[in-house]
C-alpha cells in the first residue's frame, strides 16, 4: 500500500477528522503543515490541474472573503495559485495525495478508494 500524502492545517476540524478516519483504517500518511512548512506547489497545481481552482480555493471560508473584490473578481488559476501560496488558509482541506491522484475536502465515500490500494 502506497503512504497518503496529506496537506492542511493541523487544527481544522475537518482535518481532525480526516486524521481519525485514516488512522481508524490504518491507513499510513505523511502530514504537510501549511503553516510550518509553506504550501507544496507541486502538489497544489496538480489539485488544480485535476479539479479546477475553483474546487481548489475555498470561497466559503475567512481568508475568501477578506480578499478585495477585485482580486476575488478577476480570480484565474495563476492568481488562485499565487494567493494559496500567501495565504495557506484558503486551500481546501484536506487536499489529499495518492499515486497521483488528489482529493478534496472529507468524504468517507471518496476516501474509500484509499482503502483498496
């Protein structure tokens, strides 16, 4: 079984979750601080690349909404990147990494697949 590579903020909620699910199937990770270690950029575009950076930037959270309208209005994938990389906090969490494939968020139903590989 291949290790997850897992990206967030260790103090989410949601991330709180995600650990206790994965560590309840046993399922062995490697963790990347957003805020100790700085965004992984790789990783990031080819969440991007693969769901959009609008699935990617979390719209519903703080950090979205104290960003001037302009910025917000005129958003793309080269800005959404560059933002992330300043502002960690916007990223989804968990964003999840897996032989290559990423996921987004918690979902027992899509966490699944992490299961059977």
């Amino acid at each position: 079984m291949k290790i997850v590579k897992i990206y967030g903020i260790k103090n989410c909620d949601t991330m709180k979750k995600t650990f206790k699910w994965l560590d309840k199937k046993g399922i062995a990770y490697n963790f990347h601080n957003y805020k100790k270690q700085g965004v992984d950029e790789e990783a990031l575009q080819l969440a991007m690349t693969q769901h959009g950076w609008e699935t990617v930037i979390n719209r519903r959270g703080t950090t979205w909404r104290q960003l001037p309208d302009d910025v917000k209005e005129n958003m793309n994938e080269a800005a959404a990147l560059t933002i992330a990389k300043e502002n960690p906090s916007i990223i989804k969490r968990p964003l999840l990494v897996i032989s290559g494939e990423t996921y987004l968020g918690f979902s027992e139903e899509s966490y699944k697949i992490l299961t059977s590989k």
